[in-house]
C-alpha cells in the first residue's frame, strides 16, 4: 500500500469518529430538540460566529473508546465573533440532556486552559442537565474548577460571558453565577440552585420553574440575567453585542501584512509519512509544504543532523520550528535543540514542534557520553521556555523523545495529532520483549523452567493492547491532544493557533533551570 493510500484509509477511519460527534444524541434527540423550536449546539455555533469565518474545533473524539458519546455531550473550539478569537463552548443538549460526564469536564477544564493561556474572551452556550449522575462521584469534586476558572479567567481580565438556553441547575447555575455577562432565553433558560420537586423537599414550597429561574425572573427581580432574549437567535444577536462592547485589542506582535503560499502543495502531505513508522522520512518536506513561500532557514544543519531547526514564518507569524529528522535524538540534537530554544527566547518567537521520534539513543557508548544530562538540557530548555509552544505529531512520538519535543505534559498551547502519530513509551514489540527478557529472568532466578508458549501469546497480545494504547483516536479520546487533523490543514490550524496565541502577550525568557554540564 502506497503512504497515501495508508493515510487516506486513515483519514476515512477518523471522518466516521468525526460523523458521531456530530450526530450528537442522534437522530430521536436531534428530531426532538427541533420540534421544541430549539437550535442544535452547532447551529448556536454558526450563528454566533462571524460569516464565513473558522471555527477550529477542539478535542471533537473527547470520549472514544468509552461508554459515553464521542465528543463528550461538549463542543469547544476558537471562533470569530464580531472580529475577537473567542474561546466557545457549548454543550450539546441531544447527548444525555447535555449532563457532563468525566470527559466532558477534562475537555472543559482544556478549554479554559486554552482561553487562559492565550488570553482569549470565553463563551458558555449553556444548556445542560449538570453533573452525570450515574459517574457523579468522578466529576463532583473535580468539577468545581469549572466555576473556579471562570472566575480566575475575570480576574485576569479575560471576559466570560454566559448565553443560557436552557437547563443551568443546581451547580451548573454557578456556570452564569461566575460569568461576567449573562444573557438568558425567555422561555428555555431555567436557573436554580433546586427545581421545584427538591425546593417541595426541602421547604414545603410550592414553585414552578419559571419563578424559581426563569429568564424574565431573573433579568427582573434577582439581577443574573443582565440580558432577556426573547428567543435563541436574540440571545446570539445581543452575545455578538456584549462582544462588540468589549473594546478588544490582541496584545501579542501582529503577523507581517504580506507574506507567500508554500510554493509546494499541501495534497503532497498524503504521501510523506510511510504506513510503517520504521521507515524514515524527511519533515523538510513537511516544513516545505507548511510554511510561508517554503522558506526554512535552517540553524545548524551540518550538526546534529536527525534533528532539523530552523526559523520560517505562517501566515506571517515567525516561528522556529524543531523537526525530527530520523528517528533517534543524540547527545548532538539535545545540545542543538537547547540552544536554539534559548535563541527563540531571545528573539520572542514562538515554537514549533513536529514530531518523529523512537526517543534518546540507548547503549553504552552513548551513557558514557552523557546522553541523560543532554537530553536533561534539551527537556529542561522546553520546560522553562516561555515562548508559545505548538506540537504535531506526525508518526512516532515514543519514550523521552515526546517529552523533549514538548508532548503533553510539557504545556504545549496546543497539541494536534496527525492520523499517522503514534504515541508511547515505547513501541508495542520492544515494550512484548522487554516484558519477556524480564519475565524469562525471573524464572531463570527462581530456577524454574519458562513457558516459551506462553510468552509468544503474552507478547501477541501486549503488542496489540499496546499497539491500539499508541493510536491517535484512543489519545485524543483521553484529552491527551486538542484533535486529530488531516495533515493537509496543518498550515490552516497553525495559522489560526498562532493568531490565536498573539491574543496574549509573546515574550520569551532567559530564566532556565540549571543546564547540567
Ligand atoms: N445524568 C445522567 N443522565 C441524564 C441526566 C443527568 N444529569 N440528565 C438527563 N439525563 C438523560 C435522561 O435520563 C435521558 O436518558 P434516556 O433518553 O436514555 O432515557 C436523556 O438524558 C434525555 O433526558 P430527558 O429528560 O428526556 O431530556 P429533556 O430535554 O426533556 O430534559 C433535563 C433535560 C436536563 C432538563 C432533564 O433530563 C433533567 O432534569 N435532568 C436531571 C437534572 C439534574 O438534576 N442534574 C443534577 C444537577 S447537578
């Protein structure tokens, strides 16, 4: 099979994962939703946002491989509103009335990661049957810092602004509780701390919904609602106003006015990366066909040669980019990976990371020639570095080596993953043999005789189970990316990423840990 045939077989698996989330609750709930004279959670969303502007969606396979629906009864993603990025979230009322379940509240708390990081005003479309309450006990307790943040976001002068359409109950009434502005539906908004049935429980009254938290009671008489919309579109048309009002300026450096399409095609992408990670592929092909006029200034390119570095610019944002270039990163890649982090620094330029990794050379002759200290140069540059850092994975991104080109754990401001990446300790045959050799020694230890049967079907089946842990749907259905993207909207995501981080301010530093010599 051809590299493109492998990755267009890819990129059809991930469309049918995208269709779920899109389906929502499916076609009973979607029907319902509608003969209540209501709007689905992306139709809210086109409205909202300005024509024909993008909506670069987060986290959309939140949930794969669970119990609960793809995308995790949440939508997230960067929007367009009135000209202001916004952060969006709104949830999806045709999955389980919209209640948040485990996933739902990690991709919420990402989401607000997303809009404090870069700075950028949010906005609740709210409708939602609060906590999941067959898993409340996983959400209860952590799902506070969904209130807590929104709070935090105020206090460092990032707008949050809640449209409420529905069901905001019990603690989801703090959703608007803790938001600078609130619009709600005359009609659908229903916000209270208890519904009538518990209020009758624990007081003896007597209250129906709309006293207790309709949109008209609340925008007269308690003051939560400093908007009454009379319907969904004119909650939308005055959230489009609170946002025009809010005088928004972007505080990072604006891209260069003019700047060049890669002279080579995106469509190329399809045929780079070979079905089998084993075999090696050049990411200045990649850098080629992202980067403004296929300009790629290389840093360095005689030295160090499986790592490439280099300074470019997208969309008119300069960027330096660090690329895997053959699989294994040596002491020469850490050293020339630290410096040129501490460059970027210096020049205020944010970072991208395009990942192709097996992780740190092993074996003796690189130990005694200190690859642990300059691979501990290399994590600690990434680690301390204040510029914005961006990641793809492109195929293997194994061991140290995801560490070191800035994986998760490691604050990226966002992370994506291309249909091809593969993503763990180690890779699946060499983690089944690991376990073996450990396995055969200790019944060598204890002078007992090894089952070689056994041990062939225990490394078939932890070559599978880590083979399917490795794959890009099973991480970003654990929140470990921000989604899955066909390589040929790479220079499309980065784009609307970088516009996105110069929101904030983009300022590097010369403050690092002290680098083992
Ligand atoms: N946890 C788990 N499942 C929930 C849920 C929750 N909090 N809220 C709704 N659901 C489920 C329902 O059981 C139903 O499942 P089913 O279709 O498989 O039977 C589905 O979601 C749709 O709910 P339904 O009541 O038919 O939808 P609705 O649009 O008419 O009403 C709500 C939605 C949210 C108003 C209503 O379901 C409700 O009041 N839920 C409980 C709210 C609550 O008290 N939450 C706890 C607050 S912390």
């Amino acid at each position: 099979m051809s590299n493109r045939e492998a990755m267009l077989e890819k990129l059809a698996a991930l469309d049918a994962e995208h269709a779920k989330a899109l389906a929502g609750g499916g076609p009973k709930y979607v029907e319902r939703h509608h003969k209540r004279g209501k709007l689905l959670v992306r139709e809210r969303i086109e409205l909202l946002l300005d024509p024909d502007s993008y909506f670069l969606e987060l986290s959309p396979l939140a949930g794969w491989g669970s119990d609960f629906t793809v995308g995790a009864s949440l939508v997230t993603g960067i929007g367009v509103v009135e000209g202001v990025e916004c952060l969006i979230t709104a949830n999806d009322p045709t999955v389980k009335g919209g209640a948040s379940n485990p996933w739902t509240l990690k991709k919420a708390l990402r989401a607000d990661e997303i809009a404090r990081a870069n700075r950028l005003p949010v906005i609740s479309l709210v409708e939602s049957g609060g906590a999941d309450l067959p898993t409340q006990k996983e959400i209860f307790i952590p799902g506070g810092a969904m209130f807590r943040n929104l709070t935090r976001l105020s206090a460092e002068g990032i707008l949050t602004i809640a449209l409420v359409f529905g069901n905001s109950t019990a603690g989801g009434a703090y959703i608007p509780g803790m938001s600078d502005y609130v619009v709600m539906v005359d009609g659908g908004a229903k916000v209270f701390l208890a519904g009538p049935p518990l209020v009758k429980m624990a007081t003896g009254e007597d209250a129906d919904d709309e006293s207790l938290g309709g949109a008209s009671m609340h925008a007269r008489k308690s003051g939560l609602a400093d908007y009454f919309a009379v319907d969904e579109p004119d909650a939308i048309r005055l959230g489009r106003q609170i946002v025009s009002r809010l005088n928004w300026r972007k505080q990072g450096p604006a891209p260069k006015p003019a700047y060049d399409e890669p002279l080579l095609a995106a469509d190329d992408l399809l045929d780079i990366v070979p079905g089998d990670l084993k075999i090696p592929f050049d990411p200045r092909d990649v850098v080629a066909r992202v980067v403004d006029g296929s300009v790629f200034d290389e840093f360095k390119p005689l030295y160090g040669s499986s790592l490439a570095t280099g300074w470019a610019s997208v969309h008119g944002y300069p960027v330096g980019i660090l690329a895997n270039a053959r699989g294994v990163l040596f002491s020469e890649e850490s050293q020339k990976a630290t410096q040129f982090i501490q460059l970027a620094n210096r020049a205020n330029t944010p970072l991208i990371f395009l990942h192709n990794t097996t992780g740190y050379m092993v074996g003796q002759e690189y130990e005694q020639g200190g690859i642990i200290k300059h691979g501990a140069q290399m994590i600690n540059a990434v680690s301390n570095s204040r510029v914005p850092h961006l990641s793809i994975l492109m195929g293997a991104s194994y061991g140290a080596g995801h560490y070191g080109m800035c994986g998760r754990a490691f604050d990226p401001r966002f992370l994506f993953a291309w249909p091809s990446a593969k993503s763990a300790v180690m890779g699946p045959q060499q983690l089944a043999g690991v376990l073996s050799i450990v396995a055969r020694a200790a019944a060598e230890a204890k002078g007992q005789p090894y089952d070689e049967q056994a041990d062939q079907q225990m490394r078939a089946y932890v070559e599978g189970q880590i083979e399917a842990e490795s794959l890009p749907m099973f991480l970003s259905g654990r929140l470990y990316d921000d989604g899955v993207i066909d390589p040929r909207d790479t220079r499309t995501v980065l784009g609307i990423c970088l516009s996105a981080i110069h929101s904030a301010p983009v300022e590097g530093t010369s403050s690092f840990g002290v680098f083992r010599m």
